[in-house]
C-alpha cells in the first residue's frame, strides 16, 4: 500500500464536506449470487445499487444525494436534467429526487422511444415538465449536448422568468456524480471487509461517473480489485481521456493526492449497434440473471454490463474461480419499454 492511500475514515471526511440531501437508502447490499456463480464458474457477488431505495432504484440516486444537495445549497425551486432518451433512466431518477426534496422537475429529452410505457410513463405519474429537443440523434452525442445545453438553458430563462430558481444538471458525467461513486467505493470496501472477502474485479455498466468515482475510491483506498466498465455507448476513443480529467476534477474537489491513468481505466463497448438497442447477449444475460437468481437486468445499461462480465469469463480475461464484484447500475423500468423485443426472445 503507497503512503498516498487514505484510511475509509479520512476519505469518509472528505465526502462528508460535500452538500447532500439524503434519499439513497445505503448502504446497498453485496449479494453472493450463487447459482450464477456456478454457471459462470467464478465467484459472483453484486452490489445491488438498483435497492437504492428511489424509483425502482440504480446510480443515480447515489448521485442525486450529491446533486439535490448542491441544488437545495443554491436555493433552486426548479431542478432542470435530462439529455438522454425518452426512456431515460436518469432522467426518471432525476425527477423522482426532486419530488422527493420539494424542487419542480424538468426534464430535456431526446424524442426516441417515447412510447408511454417504463420510464415514460413514471415521468407523466410524477407530472414532469417533459421538453423534447427537435433534429438531434441520440447518438450523435457531441451535437446533442449542444443542443440539449441550449434547451435546458432556454427553459431555465422561461421558469426565471416566472420567478423560479433553476438547477441544471446537462449531464451526469459530473464531478458530484463521480465524488458520490468515491462514496461507493468507500461501501464496498467496508463490506468486503465485514464478509472477509478478497476481490479479483470489479465490473459495471459505465462510461463515465460511476466508473471514475469507484476506480478513485478504490485506488485511494489501495483496495485490490480490478475495475472494468462496459460502456452502453459505442465505443470511443475520447472516452478514457474524459474519464481522466473527470477523475482529475474529482480529486480537485475533495483533494485527494491521487489521480488515475490509463492503466486504472480500462473500459469497453458492449453498446452492439448502439445506445438503446437490444442485443442477443445482452438478453441472454438478462434471461441468466432473471432465471437463475431472480435478479432482473435491463437491456440499455445493466443486461449489456452483465454481457460483458459474461464475455470476459468465456475469453479467459476473468478466469475461472476468480471472485468478481458486478455492480448493478439499475435501470429497471426500461424492461417494460421493451417488452416487444425481451418477450419475442424469451425460450
Ligand atoms: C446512467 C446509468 C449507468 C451508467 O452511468 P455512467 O454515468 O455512465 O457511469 C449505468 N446503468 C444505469 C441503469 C444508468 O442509468
């Protein structure tokens, strides 16, 4: 262990500085998974951050603590989010913890998928200010955020104009979120701790936050696992940089002495076409998952996640008898969403 490392108590104190307005009900669970397990031929614990406690659970309500709390801090009435698709899922957990802290929510999306059904349909049960932003395809992403800035920033002026105070949240690839996954390394490695548990990897669904704060945490906590995000977007080349300087401002902010590099990211595409669409081994990991451990994944984020775990042991990457952490990242409803393409396929 390098003398840069922090104690779970100092790093603990460097978070607890930060605003947060407490939704997530934490710690999440760290489920041994047994029969997946022995299917897989590896030792499989999931840390179930979809029982975060808020709308059907995931990331971002470990994130939105952090968010809310810094919006709640800048006196906002009005909490502006979105820039995914219609079945967001941050966007539905976005509107559910500004609900749950008084704020009106708003949120900016990309008219793909908008059949009211999962995520669509939680948004209209919480009566959200749904806003679509016309002529950007989901996943020309840089164009889009452009775009998606310029809208929400539109609709902010609208709401200002009216008196309100608005927050704005353009994304998720933000130092909170990835501060908020510091935290959630911190968790994990208690835990590992309490089962007495040496970890050889850790897996997720990622291509940002989630996966800059848990590697931090972890490096800074010089915990052993290994962290692999499989990334939900087709793969791309600017995305470790990204994750670097996010990394980087993440330690700005809670100064930590520790950055990452190259060798602390690694992440891959298992997004097959693309964001949203369903893959074949993204479904057979929802359908291992669903039958054998009752757990159920979803087809954007958590199934393609689990794909690639599933992938990594068949090449050899994870080896066999190896204990592997998958983090559950959650979105749920968009099961529902797709229930065309998940009920066509299933045996
Ligand atoms: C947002 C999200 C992720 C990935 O989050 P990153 O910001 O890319 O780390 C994974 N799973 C679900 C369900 C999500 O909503």
């Amino acid at each position: 262990m390098s003398s840069s490392t922090f104690t779970i108590t100092e790093l603990r104190a460097k978070i607890d500085a930060l605003p947060r307005y407490r939704i997530a009900r934490l710690p999440t669970p760290l489920d041994h998974m047994p029969r997946m397990s022995k299917e897989l031929g590896i030792d499989l614990f999931v840390k179930r951050e979809d029982m975060s406690g808020l709308a059907f659970g995931g990331n971002k309500t470990r994130e939105l603590d952090f968010f809310i709390g810094d919006a709640l801090q800048r006196q906002a009435t009005v909490f502006i989010a979105g820039g995914g698709a219609a079945q967001s899922n941050h966007a539905v957990q976005c509107a559910a913890a500004a609900r749950r802290a008084g704020l009106h929510p708003v949120m900016v999306l990309h008219r793909f998928r908008d059949e009211a059904q999962g995520n669509v349909l939680l948004n209209r049960l919480m009566d959200v200010d749904v806003r679509f932003i016309d002529g950007a395809t989901i996943d020309s992403a840089i164009d889009a955020r452009t775009a998606l800035e310029g809208q929400m920033h539109r609709v902010a002026r609208e709401y200002e104009r009216r008196g309100e105070s608005c927050y704005v949240l353009p994304t998720s690839f933000h130092v909170l979120g990835a501060a908020a996954y510091v935290d959630g390394a911190i968790e994990i490695v208690e835990q590992m701790a309490t089962q007495a548990l040496a970890v050889d990897h850790l897996y997720l669904t990622s291509a940002g936050a989630t996966q800059v704060g848990l590697a931090l945490g972890l490096k800074m906590l010089g915990a052993q696992p290994k962290v692999t995000g499989i990334s939900y977007t087709a793969a791309s080349n600017s995305l470790v940089p990204r994750m670097i300087d996010l990394g980087r401002q993440v330690g700005e902010l809670l100064g930590l002495p520790v950055s990452l590099s190259n060798d602390d990211i690694r992440n891959e595409s298992y997004a097959g076409p693309g964001y949203g669409i369903v893959t074949p081994d993204g479904l057979e990991a929802i359908r291992m998952a669903a039958s054998l451990e009752g757990m159920f994944l979803d087809p954007v984020y958590s199934g393609k996640g689990m794909a690639g775990l599933i992938d990594h042991v068949r090449r050899g990457i994870v080896r066999k008898g190896e204990r592997v952490v998958f983090v559950h990242t959650g979105g749920l409803p968009a099961i529902f969403a797709y229930h065309k393409e998940l009920a066509r396929t299933a045996s």
